[in-house]
C-alpha cells in the first residue's frame, strides 16, 4: 500500500466524473461568505484541493527510503504518462482540471526523484563518516 502512488485516488476521482458525465464544472457546495460573495466549490476544484493534499503526502513519502520507494518512484512515473497521453489524446481530458492534475503529477514525479536522490547522497555520507 505504500509504494502506491496517492495521486492515483484524485486521479480516479476525476476519471469517475469525466465518464459519468456530470463534468467538472458542475457545484457541489454554494456557500455565502460574509463579505456577500458567493463562493461556488465545482467538482474539479474539489478534485484539484484533494490532488494538492496528497501531492504534499507524496513529497514528504519520498523523504522515506526502503524497498518500495523505488516502486513508487516508477508507479509515479507511469501515472503521469497515462495521464499525459489521456490529456492529449482523450477529448473529455482536454480541460484544465486535468491539466492541473497532470502537471501535479509531474511535480510528483520530479520532486520523488529529486528528494529521494538527496536522502539517498545523505545516506551514503553517513555511512563513509
């Protein structure tokens, strides 16, 4: 369970919402602030909230060094690409909900590697010392 990438659940999430029709542009809460400003929570705002969580959960898991980071690392990599092409390719992907999520999952895959590299050089230093 570990070594599964999170951004995998709001990945779902979204694909759940582009098959079922109802979009990402859809409400799902309207709340009055105090100011008289309506403020209207759309099911892609939502998603993208629920993404930017758990892109903090997949930068602080790479700060972890084991035997699944490695698979984790490589399960990132290829969430990405299957959201890259579906982006490009699947007309219902072509919106900035998935943009977003897909450039998070970028981010995710960049700063695992660039962290896990870190701590990995930083091992390897305590162990000469």
């Amino acid at each position: 369970m570990k070594s599964i990438p999170l951004l995998l659940i709001p990945a779902i999430l979204l694909h759940v919402l582009l098959m079922g029709g109802s979009g990402v542009a859809d409400p799902w809460a309207t709340l009055t602030l105090p100011s008289g400003s309506v403020f209207e929570l759309s099911a892609g705002t939502a998603v993208l909230a629920m993404a930017l969580a758990t892109l903090f959960i997949e930068v602080f898991k790479a700060t972890f060094t084991g035997q699944g980071s490695l698979i984790d690392h490589m399960l990132s990599l290829m969430l990405f690409i299957v959201l890259l092409l579906e982006f490009l390719l699947w007309p219902a992907a072509g919106n900035a909900t998935f943009a977003l999520l897909t450039l998070m999952a970028l981010v995710d895959v960049i700063a695992g590697f660039a962290v896990g590299m870190a701590v990995a050089r930083r091992d390897v230093g305590i162990m000469r010392g």
